[in-house]
C-alpha cells in the first residue's frame, strides 16, 4: 500500500515537472526570451550610444553641422559652384 502511494505521488510530481506551470519547457521557453531580449537590447544599447555621439558631434562643433547640411540639404558655401553627376 505504501509502495502505491509513493509510486502516484512520484507520478505526481514527475507530471508537474513536466506539464504543469514552472514546468521544464516553460523554463527553457522563458530562457529562449531572456537570451533573445538581451541581443536586442544590446542592438539598441549601440544604435543609442551612435546616436549620443552624433548628437554630441553636432553640439561641439561646426563642421559636423556643415557636412550634414551639404550631405542631407544638398547645401553650398557661398562662392562654390555645385555639380550633380547623374549616372
């Protein structure tokens, strides 16, 4: 009688081991999630930290301002001519 009750009480916890919440699956589901957030947080980490020293480069100095105005704006200094080559 004693072996018949350890043996379902074996089945028991093997069961919730296996199927129930918290279970082996579920543990390894939510260590693919962590492992996949923190790549991503990463990725994000150094598109941030690119960002702060572009915004830093365009506070400290003039020349960072120019070269975006020229890239982005299509800008000229007064006395420049411009030249479009189209291919």
């Amino acid at each position: 009688m004693t072996i018949a009750i350890l043996v379902i009480l074996l089945l028991v916890l093997q069961f919730r081991l296996w199927v129930g919440d918290s279970s082996v699956g579920e543990v390894w589901r939510l260590q693919t999630a962590v492992e996949q957030q923190q790549q991503e947080n990463q990725r994000l980490d150094e598109r941030n930290q690119a960002l702060d020293a572009e915004v830093n480069d365009l506070k400290q100095g003039v020349d960072a301002v120019e070269e975006r105005a020229r890239s982005e704006l299509g800008m000229i200094k007064k006395d420049e001519t411009f030249y479009q080559v189209i291919e």
